[in-house]
C-alpha cells in the first residue's frame, strides 16, 4: 500500500519536479553563527534557491529574519541549533521568521529548535513563524521543534503549495493557525465564494502531517486552528491532551470561519493525569464543512463536537456585524412566520419557558429558535411537553448567562432553516463591506442583493466513518438541533468521489528524492 502511493505521488508531482529541478542544485551558505547577525548576513548573500546552514548552537534573537527569493534556512539538528525567542511583541511583531513562498524553489524551514524566552512571555498572537504565499508558489516547514513558545507557533496566510511536516510541538499555545486561503481575503469571503477542493482538488490547502503535538501547560489550546476561509488538511499526525480545531463565523467578529477541513489518519490521546480529563472532543468544530475519517482517540467523550455559537450567542457590537441567529437576522436563511408569542407563567430565574393554558404536542417545537424579548436572549428549543419549552443553555453559551424566563416575560418563536457558515454549509454568495461603521446591518452586504442577506450557501455534508473512540468505531452528533444528521452530517459514509491527496506529501517526496547537492535532512528531532 506504502509503494502505491509513493508510485502515486511521484507521478503527481512530475509538474512540480520540474519547477525544483534547479533547486536541486542550489548552493550552500553556511552562516558564520547562529546570530541573527550572521545568519542575515548569509541570507544577504545568498542567491535564489541557496539554503543557508546554521552551525550548532544556542542563540538568542531578537529581530525577524524574513526568507524570500526561494533562499531556505537549515539548522544543524533540533538538539543542535537552537534559537530562543525574545522578540518583541509591540506592534503586533514576535517573528522569528517569516516564509514567503517562491515560484521556482520551495522556500524551506528546517531541523532547528525554536524554543521560549524568559524575557517576553506575554501572549504572542501573531505566530513565531509566519508563512505566505499565493497559488504558483511553494513553502515547508519540517523537522523543527518548537519548544514551549509563548506565542502561537505557526501562522500561515493564503494558498500556496506547502507542508508543515515531521515537527515536535511542546506547546503554550496554538500550534497552527491558518488564517485564510485566498491571499489578500481578508476575511474569508472569496473562499467562502469558491467551489469546495478536496482530496486530490485540495492540494493548495494548508497540509499538516507527520507531526507530534503535545500540551505542557495544561489548558488545551489545540493543535490546529483556521479561520478567515482557511482549507486544512490535518492527516497522519499526533496529538496528546490536544485536539483538532476550527474557528466559526462568530468570535472572530467579521472573520468568516474556516471553510473546510480534512481530518484523517491521525492518533489522539488525552491522558488521565492531565487536567479536564476526559477532554470534550478530539475534534471541535464551528463552522465549515469537510471529512473525518480513520482516526483513533483515546481520552475524549466524542470524535466530533459540532457547535453553532450564533445560535445562542447575539455578538452585538460594531465589529459583530452578523449578531446572533435569533430567527429575524437577515444573515441567516429564516422562515418569515412568527409563530408563537405570548408571556411565561413560571417563576421568576426559570431555566424554561412556560405557558398557562398551552396544549402543544411533545416536541413540535424542538428545532425553533425561543425569544426572550424582555432579556433579549435567544436559543433553540430541544424538547417541549403540553406547556413547557426546554432549550440549550449551560455549556452551549459563549458570551452571557444562559437565558432564564422571569413571571410575565414575553417570548416569540421563530424558526431559521440554516446559519451562516454553519457545519455542514458551502459556497455562497460573495459578502463584502460596504463602508459604514455606524449601524451593524449595514456594515457588511451580499453583493447579488445589495443589502445584509444570507448568501445562499449551498449543502455541503460533513461524512464521518472509519473513527474509533476507546477502541469502538463512533460517530458524530450535534446538541444543536439545527445541525441536522443526513442533511449537514453523515455517519459511517465515506464523501463520495473522495480521494486523498497521495501520501506523503509531493514536497516531502520532492525533498528526499532529490535533496539539494546531496544535502541530507536530519531527522533527529526528539
């Protein structure tokens, strides 16, 4: 099975060989030191396609040093180069090294470790290592260790061939985080406008295999995370006392969420002496859509925990343009119907709605989204008996107290048929801002209407098969009622028409078919 799909791999890069074929021959710098000083100064000299070699040792830095014009930097050995960070974080910076991808030679990061200050421990959101690049270009990050960051590891941008491969991460915080497929999408929209790639179509996707991902700090941060239309691709990997993430259409204000993930082939555990054992989920997502296949955890309550924060969250705020799914959002497919109003009659503090005099059937009403207009506050109901509607609350809620009923509160009942960018939903129309600031439903608009409007977003199913949990093959669910099983999500069914990407990765069968003047990557990680 192993030689197939190297076979398969080989003939599907013959494209990309040819691009690399002078890298192939690429000169070799080595840098004076591991100081920024003489590691720049290597990179100054360096002519495209050139990898500079950083001697061993322990160095510490406090500048970026950008990698451009297809020169790539290599290390000694993660236990031999190491670099620690004492970036500053003002003005958003704490780069070591930004990547920016090359038409013709694979700008490449490699075999050195990466490893915390003791100076600037203050969060860094921007990434240590910040990567680019567009459609015609290429990058990869491999056989680094990333040691105890205080800082989101790896922040890639926009759609360029690449790989994050055969890395350790001992981690404080993100691992990997991909904000956006479309270079220059600033926040989603153009992929949220594009076609779905997947499989052997996704291979300008963010790829992240082969890599060890481990928690030292205890609260769960996650492995991976994507936002602004990202496409990831997370196979062949693991994971301990972490789990697989993406971002939906909502904490991140105008952010779109991640627009499709590939999970797959990837071993998870969650240890009993580490804190919130057992975690939730292995995988936790938000918005998009994708596949979840043949993975293993241990240590978790499910494979998949599906979540829809805009159905029980109003995000209000001028930079909170889509607001909650309360039934009347026009970001939001809903019917037109009011189909209940009227006053609670339970006590004051009730953790359910209550009507004197109802005679409703047992659950005609799981499904509807439950007003309080006196609160403000909104939720799906998930069950009702003659007279009493129950819905989602603690756990389920992001940004308030989970809503109650006072005696004489009034309530209204709607009904939204999908979300914006909800699990399970694809391509749309194209969203844009329009300019104004002042009011939250003018600040963005669907471009075919012209007005705030949900933008048609077609059905496109998330398919889970082949996970085991414990040893026991399990699917997923959702307690979100809107996300609904055989209509956003399928179990034990593989997508149709779905092929993976061959493995390894084309670059990763690039690099050791034919490593630049024989120059062998070390694989001594720890």
């Amino acid at each position: 099975m192993k030689i197939f799909k190297l076979k398969t791999a080989i003939t599907f890069t013959a494209t990309i060989l040819s691009m690399t074929q002078s890298a192939c021959h690429a000169s070799l710098i080595n840098a004076a030191s591991g100081s920024f000083v003489d590691v720049s100064n290597a990179m100054a000299s360096a002519l495209p396609g050139s990898i500079v070699l950083i001697p061993p040792g322990t160095n510490v830095w406090t500048q970026t040093l950008s990698l451009n014009n297809g020169v790539s930097i290599q290390g000694s050995g993660t236990n031999q180069t190491v670099i620690i960070d004492e970036e500053s974080r003002a003005n958003n910076g704490g780069q070591i090294f930004i990547l920016t991808g090359n038409p013709i030679y694979p700008t490449e990061l490699s075999n050195l470790q990466l490893c915390g200050g003791v100076t600037n421990t203050s969060p860094n959101y921007f990434g240590t290592v910040v990567c680019n690049g567009t459609a015609n270009t290429s990058w990869r990050v491999d056989h680094v260790v990333f040691n105890g960051l205080y800082a989101k590891n790896i922040v890639t941008y926009g759609n360029a061939f690449n790989v994050i491969d055969h890395n350790s991460f001992f981690m404080t915080a993100i691992a990997i985080e991909d904000n956006g497929y479309v270079a220059g999408d600033a926040n989603g929209d153009q992929s949220y406008v594009l076609p779905p790639t997947y499989g052997l179509n996704s291979s300008n996707c963010l790829y992240i295999e082969d890599n060890f991902f481990t928690n030292i700090i205890g609260q769960q941060a996650g492995a991976c995370d994507g936002e602004v239309g990202a496409r990831v691709v997370f196979r062949y990997n693991t994971v301990c006392n972490e789990y697989f993430a993406n971002h939906g259409t909502e904490t991140g204000g105008r952010f779109r969420s991640e627009r499709s993930f590939e999970v797959y082939d990837n071993n998870f555990n969650f240890s009993p002496s580490a804190p919130n054992y057992p975690y939730f989920t292995m995988a936790n997502i938000r918005g998009g859509s994708g596949v979840i296949f043949s993975n293993t955890a241990n240590g978790y309550t499910s494979i998949v925990g599906l979540r829809n924060f805009r159905s029980t969250d109003a995000y209000n705020g001028q930079w909170y343009p889509f607001g909650g799914a309360t039934g009347t959002s026009p970001w939001d497919s809903n019917s037109p119907t009011l189909y209940l109003s009227g006053t609670n009659s339970a006590s004051n503090g009730s953790s359910y709605l209550q009507v004197a005099g109802a005679n409703w059937t047992n659950d005609q009403w799981v499904g509807y989204t439950l007003v309080n207009t006196n609160s403000g506050y909104f939720s799906p109901v998930n069950s009702n008996s003659v007279n009493t509607m129950y819905y989602l609350g603690p756990g389920l809620v992001q940004s308030h107290p989970p809503m109650t009923f006072n005696t004489g509160d009034n309530f209204q009942l709607y009904f939204v048929y999908a979300t914006l960018d909800q699990p399970g939903h694809g391509s749309g129309d194209l969203l844009v801002d329009d300019g104004m600031t002042t009011n939250n439903d003018e600040y963005v608009i669907d471009t075919s209407f012209g007005v705030p409007a949900y933008p048609r977003e077609a059905l496109e199913p998330i398919y889970c098969w082949s996970n085991t949990l414990s040893g026991t093959l399990t699917g997923i669910s959702s307690p979100y009622p809107g996300i609904e099983s055989g209509r956003d999500f399928y179990n034990d069914t593989p997508k149709p028409n779905y092929t993976p990407l061959p493995y390894p990765h084309p670059l990763d069968v690039i690099y050791h078919l034919a490593p630049p003047n024989g120059f062998a990557v070390s694989t001594n990680a720890p």
